[in-house]
C-alpha cells in the first residue's frame, strides 16, 4: 500500500462539499484575468501589501492598493454593500491576502484570496500594469 492510497478517497457527495467550499474562499490568476480580459469585473480587486511606490511599479491591472492594515469599516465603506472582494499579496510566500481576508471577513465583507498572488500572475505570463490607483 503506498502513501498515496493508505486513506481512501472520500466519496463523492463529500469531495463536492469540500471543494465547493474552497471555491467559495479562493479564485486563481487564470480566473481573475478571464474576467478582466473579458469585461466581467464583478468584484473590487485588492492589492493588500507593499508601499504606494511598489505598487505603481507593478500590479494586476484594474487593481486598487488598499494595505489590509488600513482596511476599516470606514474606508470600506466606500463600495456598495455585498461588494465582492477579491485579495492578493505578493505570493504563496506572503501571507498579507489571508490577513486581508480575514479583516474584510471581520468586517462582513465577503472576499477571495485570489491563490498565487503577483508571483502566480506572473508565472501564467500575464502582464502587468504601472501607476498609482491608490483609495
């Protein structure tokens, strides 16, 4: 018996409820840019880390610099309720889009980590854009 199959696969109902609840908590680079690439932004894109200096080097297109630490109900208030927002840091390395997401949670706010970060986008070979769109 190998590690692979010392414990059984789960079944099928299961397997459906556990990813569709890691669905509900992540989306990935490939996703985030389809919608962006194909008019179909329908969340808040956050880039949570870094300085404002860093920032207008390199990020998503489309994305807004808003540090989690600077994440409160006031400066959130900003978006219409039931706004989605959609976290990234600067990779798997980085935990500063689990700490934005877990701020936002806090908040009500319901958030994605978009997995991979800077470093997944530019692995898919995506480009980047430069500026400053800071809140």
């Amino acid at each position: 018996m190998s590690y692979v199959t010392e414990f059984p696969a789960a079944g099928p109902q299961e397997t459906i409820a556990h990813f569709q609840h890691r669905l509900s908590l992540e989306t990935d680079c490939a996703d985030v840019h389809h919608a962006l690439t194909h008019q179909q932004q329908d969340f808040v894109l956050l880039h949570v880390v870094g300085s404002a200096e860093q920032f207008a080097r390199r990020h998503l297109p489309g994305a807004i610099h808003l540090p989690w630490s600077r994440m409160d109900s006031a400066t959130m208030s900003r978006w219409p309720a039931g706004t989605l927002f959609v976290v990234y840091c600067a990779g798997p390395h980085c935990n500063g889009a689990d700490r934005a997401a877990l701020t936002l949670a806090r908040l009500g706010l319901p958030v994605k980590i978009m997995i991979g970060g800077i470093t997944g986008w530019e692995d898919e070979n995506f480009t980047f854009a430069t500026g400053s769109q800071t809140t």
